[in-house]
C-alpha cells in the first residue's frame, strides 16, 4: 500500500535526526498522504483520507503527533459488502478520539482498541476487517509508540539504515490478523483478532 510507505518515510524523516529526552526543541511530525485505490478503472477513490479500500488520518493534539494507517480487507466485496466502510470508519474514530484528547500518547494500543470497541457498540449497521497501524510521536517524552495489527507496518530510519521495523502478524499466507464486525449469527465463522 503506498500510502504506508509514505507514512514510513515520513515517519522516517522525523525521526531520523534521533530523538533524546534531554533536547529542548519541540518536535512534531511533517506529514503528507498520498495513495491510490488498485483498481482505477472501477472509480473507488474517494474524497478524503480513503483510497480504495484503505483508509488513513493524521492527527495532532498539544501532547502529541498521531497517524494511522488501516488497510480495509478487500474480500468482504465478494458478501456486497464496501470494505472501504470498515477501515475508514475505524479510522475516522480513532482521529476524533485523538482531537479529543481521549487517549494516552504513550499507549497506541489504547486509540486502536477504543476506537474498534466503539464500532462493536456503534448502532449503524458496519462489516469488515481490517488490519492497523498506530504511530504516535510524543512531544513531551520525545518518544515513538506504536502499535500494528496484521501486515501493516512501520519502519524507523536513522541516517540512512533501518532502525527497527514492525513485525508482520500471519495466521497464514494472505490472512493477516484483522478486526472485524461480522454479521449477525457469523462471529465465529469470520476471522477476528484482539
């Protein structure tokens, strides 16, 4: 998906030049987006943060910088099912929960598993899977948390080289680990991860 690799490179160059807790600068992510759905003769793109069945948000709030990235599991096409609903939804909370200040800069974890819990209680009907990708930028403690689900990812670069890298989470070829809503009576017939 080359909006995760822009994120990366993004998420790269503000990094890059090592962060530590004793510099007094205030530090804050440069961001851009860009992406492309994969079939561009059906017309999926959308206005927004969504391209094609993926979606993604750049947030920011006094205390920290925040993107995410979810990568909408296109399958759910085959059921009449817009996989596009899924990610972007999934993402739009996770922005609005940030805005809010609804989170803990140092647990991304905790925007991703707020955000897919609202949608489990949401009264609007929504199916789909996804996988996820969290990255916050702490100003204050001048740190990068994390959190992925699946085979979305993240890498970190320091002059040049590659620092560290997300691990790519598989139950096997081509089934990353996801959330999901399935639809009623099929919750344990349809893959979901916590």
């Amino acid at each position: 998906m080359l909006s995760v690799l822009s994120y990366g490179r993004l998420v790269a160059r503000a990094v890059i030049g090592g962060l530590s807790q004793t510099d007094g600068r205030d530090y804050s992510l440069v961001t851009a987006s860009c992406g492309f759905g994969k079939d561009f003769r059906k017309g999926i793109l959308k206005k927004g943060m969504c391209y094609g069945d993926d979606a993604c948000f750049i947030a920011r709030h006094r205390s920290a910088d925040v993107l995410g990235v979810a990568d909408g599991v296109g399958g759910w096409r085959d059921y009449g099912v817009d996989p596009s609903q899924f990610s972007g939804t999934l993402m739009k909370t996770c922005e609005r929960l940030v805005k809010e200040g609804r989170f803990v800069p140092s647990n991304p974890v905790g925007v991703l598993t707020s955000s897919y819990y609202e949608l489990l209680q949401n009264k609007v009907p929504l199916l789909g899977s996804s996988t996820a990708c969290i990255v916050v930028l702490d100003r204050r403690s001048h740190r990068l948390h994390t959190a992925n689900l699946g085979d979305s990812g993240f890498l970190v670069v320091r002059g040049g080289e590659v620092v560290h890298r997300s691990d790519e989470q598989q139950h096997y070829f081509n089934t990353p680990f996801q959330l999901s809503i399935a639809p009623p009576g099929a919750e344990g017939a349809v893959l979901s991860d916590r």
